[in-house]
C-alpha cells in the first residue's frame, strides 16, 4: 500500500465541488487500498465482491458508496473478518494513518467498522479534529446459492491486484432482490436499476429466486418472462420525491445522473408505463 495522507491531498486538490465530493473521493480511494490489503491475505479465497462499491470500481457506475459488500463463496465458508480487518488497519497504521477496527460476528452477517480517526480534519474536509471518516465493511456467512463467480484484475497507484466477485446478471439479481424487499426506500437502488437497464443486464433467475425465498417472498417465481413486471408492480408503488433525490445527491457524481432517476422513466424502461395510470 503507498496510500498516505499527502497522496489524498494531491487526489482531492484539483476536485471542484463541495468538501462532500472530496470526501467521497477519499473513501472510495480508501476503498479501493482496503480491496488491495484484503487480496494480501487471500481474503478472496472463501469471499466474492458485492455492491455498490463493486459497481463503481469494476463497473464504473458514477455514484459513490459507503461501505464494501462481500458474499461468502458458500453458505457456511468466509474469510476470518477478525484477522482480515486487523491487517488492513496494520497497513494503514505503517503508513501514518490513525485508525481502528470494530468487528461484529455474532449474526449472519459479519460486519467491521473501520475507522480514520482526524483524517477528515487533515485534509481540510472537517472542522473537527475527532469527526472519523468511517467505512463499514460486511460478509453475508449464509448466501443463497446460484451465483456466477468472476475473477477481476483492479490496479491501485500502479499496482495490480484482484479480486473474486459476483457477474453482473449475479449482482443485478441482488439489487432486485433489495428492491422487493427492503423495507424502506433508497434512492441509490433505483439509481443502479436504471443503470442495470442501460446495460440490457439479464438477472441471474436462479440467485434471485433463491434470495427470495431465504427472505420470505410471498409474491410469484421470479422468470425471465415476469420479471420485468414483478419489479415494475414495485416501482410504482415508490414515492420519487425531494428526500430521494437528496439522498442520490450525496453519491451521484453529477445532478444530470439524479434527473434520470424517474418513476415514468422506470416504468417506461421496464415495459410497464401504464402501471402509473
């Protein structure tokens, strides 16, 4: 890892915008050393990259997350959470970095909180010294089975590394999978679906319906015939308002990229505009 405090500050410099911009930029490039130290100690062995995080450093999606999604590679097999989080705060402690780790694996999904203590304040993107840039990394230990997995070489300040992650049908049948059933609205979700649909993505069938039942779906199987209007029913039932697209304006790199995030749109894209009539 060569990330340190002068390579941030150098990152950030030329970016115009609101501190909230450089700040995003300084995670997802915190992000991406975490990826680096984490294929060090062969944590992609027994874990596959997920997410919104996964989209943007793979894929390219120009809106940012806050924290790094993993699937075991099997019900049952992960990576030691406690070991992994150690080393990447090892790591960036040699480089002058003040940070620690907090770790949760007593449920099904393992989560750790890795934090920058005065990171923010060196940079000039806070006014107080103890405000922490966090970013909350976490393991699914019980995924549904069904995913397609791929390996995927990612460089970091001229170094090469990889990665093990989901395929795109794979990670697309999560993000469905999150809009039917998550329990509260979230801008970013229907901000990816556009995305996925840019992209003529064809859901993994088989990981979604497996999501599905391990989340107690009660609506219809999920085909490749229904899946369109399954997940169209959903969207128009959304309210696309003011706090949806404040939340996108924390993350999405430019307003044009939230203005494309419209329930007619949607629909139209999903072949059921006349569910909003």
């Amino acid at each position: 890892m060569a990330t340190d405090l002068e390579s941030l500050r150098s990152l950030i410099e030329p970016i115009a915008g609101g501190g909230k911009q450089r700040e995003n930029v300084v995670r997802a490039h915190l992000q991406l050393a975490i990826l680096e130290e984490l294929d060090a100690v062969r944590f992609f062995d027994r874990a596959a990259f997920i997410g919104g995080t996964a989209l943007r450093v793979v894929h390219g999606i120009r809106r940012f997350s806050e924290d790094i999604d993993f699937s075991g590679r099997s019900a049952g097999s992960s990576p030691d959470i406690r070991e992994s989080i150690r080393h990447v705060c090892d790591a960036f402690a040699k480089q002058g970095f003040t940070v620690a780790g907090a770790i949760k694996d007593n449920a099904i999904v393992h989560a750790a909180k890795i934090e920058f203590r005065g990171l923010l304040h060196a940079l000039e993107l806070s006014g107080h010294p103890a405000e922490k840039l966090t970013i909350k990394v976490e393991i699914d230990t019980n995924p549904p089975a069904g995913a397609t997995l791929e390996r995927q070489v990612l460089r970091n300040e001229g170094r090469s590394f990889e990665v093990v992650q989901f395929d795109l049908p794979s990670m697309f049948a999560g993000k469905l999978h999150a809009i039917l059933q998550r329990q509260y609205t979230k801008g970013r979700d229907f901000f990816d679906l556009d995305w996925y649909l840019d992209r003529r993505v064809q859901p993994n069938i088989v990981l979604l319906n497996n999501a599905l039942a391990q989340s107690g779906w009660t609506g219809p199987p999920i085909t490749p015939t229904n899946w369109r209007s399954v997940v169209a029913n959903k969207v128009a039932t959304v309210e696309f308002g003011d706090v949806l697209k404040t939340e996108l304006s924390r993350f999405v790199e430019h307003e044009s990229l939230i203005r494309r995030v419209d329930k007619d749109r949607l629909l139209e894209r999903l072949g059921q505009r006349d569910l909003e009539r």
